[in-house]
C-alpha cells in the first residue's frame, strides 16, 4: 500500500478543457468528481477526525462521592445514565474518529461528573438547533456542544459552566492583505449556523455594515463547523469565525492553509445547558467543584491543549459557587 499522503500533497485543479464551453460531458463529469474529491481531502484536513484522541490521552473517570451522587434527581439516578445532546463535529469540544465514536474535550469532561455522581454518560448526536429543545421537553438530560452561556439562553436554561472562551476569526494563509475582523463590510464569512459566531459577531457586524451605508457581509452558514472552515480553504469564503477553541484546533489541522487573525473578543464563559432551576444543574456543579478542587479538571483540558481560561471554582451561569 502506497504511504499516505500529507493534506499539502493534494492539488486539484480543474483540466482546461473542462473549463471550456465545448467540453465533453466526460470530461465535466470528471471535473466535479476531482472538485468533490478535493472537498473531501481538505474537509479531512481541517478536521483530521482519522488522528482521533490527542497523543498520551486517557481516559479520565473519577470514582463516585456518594455524598455528590445523592444530589443527583431521583429519575436520572434510578435509570443511571445522563443522556448529553451533542453535534460533532465542532472540535476539540466533540468529533467523531475513524471508527464513528464521539470524542472530545466535554465528552470528557462530562464523563467523568458522571462518574464523580455514579452514572453513565450517553451521548446523543443531535442537529445544533435542537439540542436546547430537547432538553425544555426532557428528552435530554443536559446539552453540550460548546454552548457560549449567554443572557439570552440563561432566560430558559441553567449553564455548568466548563471554561472561558470567545470569537476568533482566521483567513487563508495564501491572502495578501490582512483581514480586520472590525472592518470587514463586503467580505464573505462563514459560519456554523447558529452558533454565536452567527448571531452575535458576524450578522450584527453586517447590519452594522449596512447602517454606515458600507456593503453587508455576506454570511455562509453550514451545519457544521468543520464545514465552515472549508469553505474557507477552498476560497469560498473570506474567512472563518468560531469558537476560539474551536478556530484554534481548526488551524492547526489546516496543514498550513489557514492563520488566525485579529483577537480573541466576545470573551464568555462556556457550559453545560440544563433546564433552568434543575437540581441536576446543582449536581454537576457540585462534582465540577470536586473536579476542580483535585486537579482532575485542570488535567482534563490539558490533554486537548487548553491551558488558558481555566475556571477556578464551579459556576453556574458564570455565578461562583465558592468565593475567592
């Protein structure tokens, strides 16, 4: 078997000929499957999904405190799993390896406040937009999938937050000009759909465009966040906003075709969603604290390389349950 090639080795260009109008439908077809085949290459680029956990990973499940697992609602402790709704792929928070398994930063995190409280934990792949939904209706136990907690999302739901994040946009390392994510009336910019980086940083900034009289920014939205980083690979788009975690782990795996730019803003803590005043909320919290106070949360994150807005105690809806 031939070696694998690196994500650079791949060059697809379209044949002359199939980009004249007298081309022959052979050769067309054989155009859009190259161009197919190149979105693949370079989606597995950006998301790297083959490479699965990070080098010298383990998995982390702490034994249960019964005094913690007592606070756990009497239903989800008498079935003995949480159910989590998740959509991979949104890296290095969920996404999926070789064999099709959901891994990641919050499945491991979750995993082990589930084992601090005597559970299992489920995952459950959901679309982004329905994940909030299924917790309201208590077909979930709780969501996580990089959720951003904000004021507006605290109104129907309760956030254990996991650590402190914010937007970061990145452009293609081959542009001449720097992209300035404040000045970016006219540019395209792709996203994934309703994530933050939708609702709060790009499509304000474009209305913002418009007020001043300036052209809008014309906004991509994919499903998913791997999706969007693509598009910006393959000059579809701009750039690319995301989660800091997120861009960040995106570029890496980019092989060189994409850089960040700008600064980090929209700084927010990140979380777990419950159905607001659940005593789960209190329950994983509670084991957070524990996790915090041991070192296993600090050792958790550092496995995916995050270093950098670390909690210090456990909050709920950015609320420390311990001062100081």
């Amino acid at each position: 078997m031939p070696p694998r090639k690196a994500c650079g080795d791949y060059t697809f260009r379209m044949p002359i000929s199939a980009r004249t109008a007298s081309s022959s439908l052979r050769i067309l077809f054989k155009g859009i499957v190259g161009a197919v085949l190149a979105i693949v290459l370079l989606a597995g680029c950006v998301t790297n999904e083959e490479q699965g956990n990070p080098e010298g990973w383990q998995e982390i499940v702490p034994a249960e405190n019964p005094e913690l697992a007592a606070l756990v609602p009497e239903d989800i402790a008498a079935k003995g799993y949480l159910s989590m709704g998740t959509n991979p792929p949104f890296a290095p928070f969920e996404f999926k390896n070789s064999q099709g398994d959901i891994i990641g930063l919050e499945i491991d995190l979750a995993r082990a406040l589930a084992g601090v409280l005597g559970l299992e934990l489920r995952t459950v792949e959901q679309d982004f937009a329905m994940i909030l939904p299924a917790v309201s209706a208590g077909t979930l136990d709780f969501g996580g999938s990089g959720f951003t907690d904000t004021e507006e999302r605290r109104k129907n739901y309760d956030f254990v937050n996991t650590l402190n994040a914010g937007v970061r946009w990145a452009q293609r390392a081959d542009r001449e000009d720097t992209i300035d994510p404040d000045h970016a009336c006219g540019l395209t910019v792709a996203v994934q759909r309703t994530t933050v980086s939708e609702t709060d940083d790009v499509r304000p900034k474009s209305e913002e465009c418009v007020a001043a009289g300036k052209p809008a920014i014309e906004v991509l939205s994919y499903d998913t966040s791997d999706t969007a980083a693509t598009a910006l690979v393959l000059g579809r788009a701009d750039a690319f906003s995301a989660d800091s975690p997120v861009l960040s782990w995106a570029v890496e795996r980019s092989d060189g075709r994409m850089v960040e730019v700008g600064e980090m803003f929209q700084a927010a803590p990140y979380g777990f969603a419950v159905p607001k005043d659940s005593e789960l909320g209190d329950a994983l919290a509670a084991a957070m604290e524990q996790l915090i106070a041991d070192g296993t949360y600090e050792e958790l994150l550092a496995q995916w390389n995050i270093t950098e807005g670390l909690l210090d105690h456990a909050q709920i809806n950015g609320q420390p349950l311990v001062e100081g």
